[in-house]
C-alpha cells in the first residue's frame, strides 16, 4: 500500500505535491492550518482520483502537532512510505522590527516540526521497502537575505540537515531529497507581506506543479 504525509498541503506547492502523489495511487494524510480548504481538497481528490484522503487541521506552529500526526498514523496503521516536510513561511522585514514572537513561530514551523517529524514518522518510514523524505528549502537557503534574514537561516538549517540525514541513511531504504525551489506562483509574497517585490518575482517564478513534478521525481 502507498501512502503518504504531506505539510501544508491545503495550498500551493503543498497542494500540487498532494495531487501529484494521489495521480500516482497514493493514499494521502494532509496537514494543514486551514480546516475548510483542506476538508474541501480531500475530497476533491478522493472524487478525481479515487485514493484514499485523510485531513488533520493542526497548527503546526503549536509543539504538540507533531505528537497529533504520530499519534494518527499508530491509530490508523498508517504507514507512509513517503514524507513531505513542505510547510514553511517567511517573516518580512528588519529584524528587530518583527515581534520575537512571530520569528519564534515561524522557527518552530520551518525547523522544529521538520525535525521533529522526520524523527518521528522515521520508525514508519523503514517499515517499508522503499521510503522517501523530501524537505523543501529555498533559493535563499544558499546566501544570506537582509530583511528575510531568519527565513534565510531556516532554509539553510533545512538544506544542511537534509544534507547530512540523506549521508547518515544511504545505506538504508530511505531516500532524503532536499528541493530549494525560487520564486513560485503561490500566496508566499502575500502571506509574507511582501508585494513589493510581487513583480519582480513573476520575471522568474514557475508554477507550483511544475516545482512539485521536479521535486518528487
């Protein structure tokens, strides 16, 4: 049986990777802040695709997430054979203009739910023949950003730990991928309060799909 575990899913790159992986058999559990758009996408692919949907709303800035979706996947037997560690998000602007607050979540989101739940889905992971990681980064990943500064630092944390996991596991039968994608056509200016930049990005962005069909293969 395919299964599979997808952050942020509800939205952009998250969403194509979910209907990428449901077109290939997959049976998914989709993890997202967004209760009704998730809801409304589960069983938009259970009707297009025919596999086997499962939603949790969970705010995966909160440290108890992680434990939920564990908790899940023991309680269903679910066993994926593949993870996506997609969800992330930026704060924009000087860094001591943005509350120490907002910089600590968006940490938790981009690093620690990463890290904690690699760990913990790893166990389910090497149950199966063969298990995929893939953990989204960023183009910023590779240099420092000024007024993206900790987002900068948080995809290059990703990048070097996905690095050294993918080293750490190659002798065993999961795979770890890291994607460091640049500008997508998605709400990631928006939500990060950075239109100012809107068009300069489109001279370069790639859809969502087109990111998600690289990443997986």
């Amino acid at each position: 049986m395919r299964q599979a575990v997808v952050t942020g899913a509800s939205k952009g790159l998250g969403k194509a990777f979910a209907h990428l992986l449901a077109s290939q058999g997959y049976d998914l559990l989709l993890v997202a802040r967004s209760e009704k758009i998730l809801t409304q996408e589960v069983e938009e692919i259970k009707q297009k695709y025919g596999t086997k949907a499962s939603a949790l709303s969970l705010d995966l800035s909160n440290q108890n997430s992680v434990s939920s979706i564990i908790s899940w996947c023991q309680q269903q037997q679910f066993n994926p054979s593949v993870l996506i560690n997609n969800a992330g998000y930026a704060c924009w602007g000087y860094f001591d203009k943005i509350s120490l607050e907002q910089h600590q979540q968006m940490m938790q989101v981009n690093m620690s739910t990463l890290v904690n739940l690699t760990h913990g889905l790893l166990p389910l992971l090497r149950k199966n023949e063969r298990a995929f990681i893939l953990n989204v980064a960023s183009t910023t990943a590779f240099q420092a950003v000024p007024t993206m500064s900790l987002y900068a630092a948080s995809k290059s944390f990703v990048r070097s730990f996905s690095r050294g996991l993918r080293y750490e596991l190659r002798n065993s039968n999961v795979s770890v991928t890291c994607l460091s994608p640049g500008p997508i056509a998605t709400n990631f200016i928006e939500q990060a309060g950075m239109q100012v930049m809107q068009e300069t990005a489109k001279k370069f962005e790639m859809s969502a799909e087109d990111v998600a069909k690289s990443g997986l293969r």
